[in-house]
C-alpha cells in the first residue's frame, strides 16, 4: 500500500482528499529467529516473487505531512531446497526437493507519509502497518530429476502459528504530478512481518519482501 502526493506552499482551494491504486512486484522469503541455540539448518532458502496490490484514501494534512488508509492483497512466501529424507519417493530419488511455501492474504493499511520537492517532483517518504488475514497457505513439494525434469506434488504445510500477520512497511520514492487530477509514483519499499507465520520446537519464522511499488492518485471532488 502506498499514498502519492506533491510539494506545494499551500493547500488553500484546494482538495485534500484523494483516492489511490498501487502495484508492487517483489521478491520475497524468510527470515528465522532460533531457539536454545539449535544448530543451523543446511537446507538453503531463496526468494520467490510476491505481489502486492491495493486501493487507498489519502488525506493531505500539510503541504509535507499526509496520512493514508486502504486494503491491501499481498501473495508471498518463500523457496527451501530440502533433504531427501523428508519424502518417500514414489520412483527414482530425484537430484533435490524443493518447498514451495505460498501465502496469501489479505486486510487493513494505515500509514503517514512525509514529502518535500518543487514544482511537480516531489521526494516521498512513507510508513505503514499492515493488519492482514491470511486467506490461504499451502506448500508445494517440486522433485527435481536429471536432466532438470520435474514433479510437482501437493504437501502438507506446517500449521500457521498466527491466523493473522501484522507488517511494518517502510519506503521511499519519488512523485510526478501530470495534472490537476493525476500523479503517478514510483517507491522503493520493503515489508517485514511482525508476527511469526511458522513456529516450531527450534525456530520462530517470519516472511518478508522487498520490491518496486508503482501507483496512480486521483484527485477527489472540486481542484
């Protein structure tokens, strides 16, 4: 979720209310917090892609401070290359097993944002928190043979420690204003959960992700 708006000396005769729709592709993983000082796992984690996407109403307190809620759908998760002792192979052992951890959910975003520049480019900071549902979590084992010849096979996910996940989101970018109703924006943004998704015996695990956020604002009423 994102807000959008531009540096000017003054609000007056003009609309502070303004409606927005943002699109982040991103890449995403996890990060783990152990427990009693358990050993390092050997199984190797990398990022899968993620994306969020929503609607926000943006209102414009000052010409730099403004404050934003919306609704936001976010798909993340993460990859694990896994050992072969967790699976029973139905025919020949394959080179590796990979998990395929997908989550994806849904919920409220509030946040301030804070910008400054000239004419019509402004510079924009911004913070959030996200109050997301989680509407389905699922995993996916990928067998791996010579030749780079795969099977894919349903699994059974780990259970979710939290029905909820709360994010923080921080991000930074820059704005254009094309007109009197239109401004697009682009913002560097990163979102880490607060709250664990897994938790098990050695470890508390958490997802995150990090990417791109492109969004358009319009301009509500009178301007």
């Amino acid at each position: 979720m994102s807000t959008f708006c531009y540096s000017q000396d003054t609000l007056k005769n003009e609309t502070k209310w303004k409606l927005g729709f943002s699109i982040s592709p991103e890449l995403g993983s996890k990060l783990d917090q152990k427990k009693d000082n358990y050993p390092e796992k050997t199984n190797k984690f990398w990022p899968k892609y993620a994306l969020t996407y929503g609607t926000s109403i943006n209102y414009q307190y000052s010409k730099n401070l403004g404050f934003f809620t919306g609704l936001d759908i976010s798909h993340k998760g993460y990859n694990r290359k896994i050992s072969e002792q967790y699976y029973s192979f139905p025919a020949e052992t394959p080179t590796y097993v990979i998990e395929r951890k997908n989550c994806t959910m849904s919920g409220i975003v509030l946040g301030a944002f804070y910008m400054f520049g000239k004419k019509n480019i402004s510079w924009i900071g911004q913070i959030s928190t996200s109050l997301l549902y989680y509407l389905s979590h699922e995993s996916k084992a990928v067998f791996v043979y010579r030749g780079n010849l795969k099977n894919f096979y349903s699994i059974e996910s780990t259970p979710l420690a939290n029905n909820i996940d709360l994010t923080i989101s921080p991000a930074f970018g820059i704005q254009f204003k094309l007109n009197n109703r239109l401004e697009l924006k682009t913002l560097a943004v990163y979102r880490q959960s607060v709250l664990a998704v897994e938790k098990i015996s050695t470890y508390n695990r958490y997802l995150y992700s990090t990417g791109i956020n492109f969004g358009i604002l319009y301009t509500l009423g009178n301007n």
